[in-house]
C-alpha cells in the first residue's frame, strides 16, 4: 500500500480503512518534519518550541485529512503544505507580537550610515502605520504572502538585528539580505496599497 498515491489513501480512508490513515500519518509525519526545518532560524530566534509546533502541526494535518475533498482542483499535497505553513506563520506572528516591532519595518526610504541601519533615522521618518486595521493587514500579508526565507529575515530584523547580522546568521551575502528585506517591504506596501484601493472603490 505504500506505492498508493495520496488520493487513493484518500478514498480508501472514507471508506474506514484504517491502513490508509497510517499510511499518510507516517508519510506525512516525515514532511512536516521537513516543514519545520526551513523555519529553524526563525524559530530558534522567537524560542518557540518545536514539539508543541509540531503536535499543533499534526493536528493540522489531521483536520485537512478530514477536510480535502478529492474534488479539489489542489492535490492533497499541496493542500496539506499549505495549511502546515500557515500554521506555522501563525505562530511566528504570536511571537514577533507585530503591534511593539512594526515601527522598525521601513516602509518609507531611509538612509544606512556605513552599511548599518540608523534606528533614528527610521524613527523620525518613517510613515508609522500603527492602528489595529493596518496591523490586521500586515499579519495577513505575512500569512499570505511572505515564504518562510522572507519570514526568517524579517523576524531577525524585527528582533533588532543589522543586515551585517543577518548576513552571517543566514550564511548570505550583505547584498543578498538588503535586496531581500527591500523587497519584502515594497511586497508589503504593494499590499498595502492594493488593500486601499480596493476598499476606496467599494464605498464609492
């Protein structure tokens, strides 16, 4: 039975073949393993646990396993890596409590003094986007949009690392991390304002 794909387990599975379940636990028990390890840095740094985040992970794998539909224009694969991230960015935005750091985002041109950030610079100029409903919009931006690479440079530069910092930690180039981090920001504001748009043509 370990030959059979996803979608049959799946169909063998309604029909209360006990088999099947094991089959995609053990199979899917290796890939959430694997999940968890691309968000190693980010996880290490928020000190989050990796077997609380990974018994939340199984029961996430459980509730797609009871939800996917073999109708479904997504394979089952897909379906259950993306519920898996989304758990997982979950916790991340428990963490980073995005409400205290969302100053430090630069969403408005600053300038680097000798290739490291000036916090000051960023305090007097950036645009602060601090009330509730733009918070609500960053979360789901990070939820939505950001892949864990991105999210693992931007939790280290919300935790207060320099781009030098992040560099060595990541094992990149400084280029490499300020060109990242500049597009997570434009990614943001493009979001941002999309989200603006949308909502001015609505209450026309």
């Amino acid at each position: 039975m370990n030959s059979i794909s996803d979608q049959e387990l799946i169909m063998l599975l309604r029909e209360q073949n006990e088999d099947a379940e094991k089959i995609l636990y053990e199979r899917y028990f290796k890939i959430i393993g694997k999940i968890i390890k691309e968000y190693k840095n980010t996880l290490s740094e928020l000190n989050i646990d990796e077997s609380n985040l990974f018994a939340s992970c199984i029961d996430t794998f459980y509730y797609a396993l009871n939800n996917y539909s073999n109708l479904s224009d997504a394979s089952f694969n897909t379906y259950v890596k993306l519920l898996i991230n989304r758990a997982i960015k979950k916790e991340i935005i428990k963490k980073i409590n995005i409400n205290n750091h969302v100053t430090y985002i630069s969403l408005t041109e600053y300038e680097e003094k000798n290739h490291e950030v000036s916090d000051k610079k960023i305090k007097d100029n950036l645009e602060r986007i601090c009330d509730e409903e733009d918070i609500q919009q960053i979360n789901k931006i990070i939820l939505d949009k950001l892949n864990e690479k991105e999210l693992t440079s931007l939790v280290l530069l919300l935790q207060g690392y320099s781009y030098r910092d992040i560099s060595k930690i990541l094992h990149k180039s400084y280029n490499q991390v300020y060109y990242q981090i500049n597009l997570i920001k434009k990614k943001i504001m493009q979001e941002i304002k999309k989200n603006s748009t949308k909502s001015l043509a609505f209450s026309k």
